[in-house]
C-alpha cells in the first residue's frame, strides 16, 4: 500500500489489511515500528490537546476535518490538516498533524465499510463523547460496543450530527 502521509520526523501513515477490510489505518514509527493507532491511543492525545488548548478549540479543528471527510483521500484535506496543526505551539504541532491525519483516515475507513449506516459518525460521537460529556479514555472507546446501529444514530442525532 503507498504511503499516505509522511511526516517530518519520518513516521507515517498508511492502509494496510486488517480484521475487517484493507482499510485499516497503520502509522510506522521514525524507528520502523509499524502498528494500527487505537482508539485508546488518539484519544488520549485529543483529551491531553483538549486540557491544553480548551475542549472547544480542539473539537471544531476536529468537526472542520470531519465537515471535507468523504470516502477517498484528498490531498487537499492532507495539506488542510497540516495547516490546522501549524496553528497550534510548536511543540504540539507534529502530534496535532498526527492525530488529525489518523482521525481523517479512520473517519475514511468508516466511510468506506460495507453497508455503513453510521459512516465517520461514529468517530465523531466517540470524540464528543469524550469531550463534552467528560467520559474516561475507556469508557469512550468502548461505550458503543453491544449497540446496533440505529441506536448510535439517535446518540448521533441526539448531539446534532
């Protein structure tokens, strides 16, 4: 699979087989060390920005990405996503380009499953979810197990999206 995006400390991201289909999101280390992110992984890393930079400052960057999200890559989404994170301190920056590049991806991926009902929604709910209802990392990565998909529309609809 090609590359999708690299970055400047030499890690990068791809599509690779999964469990499901051969849009599984890996991101490969400087250090070579490849492994798909989990939820728990960028969630953290959205929860630590959100302390930092405020809730509603990190979940519109996030909704901004999600709004240009469809069901391939754009390179102009890409670029946009890098620039998002340029706004932020540069000691943040890698890590914002990073988690809003895998969000892109995975909210692709999410598209892309076959017979999807829920799309990139889902994402977005986990992220709201974990944001503004001020749920765990856990808990938000594994609050939607069990449930069909009806009723993770009306949680998505219930929140506006």
């Amino acid at each position: 699979m090609p590359v999708i995006k690299r970055f400047p400390d030499g890690s990068f991201l791809e599509y690779d087989r999964g469990s499901f289909d051969d849009w599984c999101v890996y991101l490969t280390s400087p250090a070579g060390t490849r492994r798909p992110p989990r939820d728990t992984d960028y969630f953290q890393t959205i929860k630590d920005l959100a302390a930092k930079y405020g809730i509603d400052r990190v979940y519109s960057d996030y909704v901004s990405i999600y709004n240009v999200t469809g069901g391939q890559v754009e390179k102009k989404v890409l670029q946009q996503i890098t620039q998002i994170a340029g706004r932020y301190l540069p000691e943040d920056v890698l890590a914002v380009d990073i988690l809003f590049s895998i969000l892109y991806m995975a909210m692709i991926a999410e598209e892309r499953k076959a017979n999807t009902r829920l799309g990139r929604r889902i994402k977005r709910l986990g992220i709201h979810y974990l944001l503004y209802e001020d749920a765990t990392i856990s808990h938000a990565a594994n609050f939607m197990r069990g449930m069909n998909w009806r009723q993770i529309s009306a949680l998505c609809h219930e929140r506006g999206f």
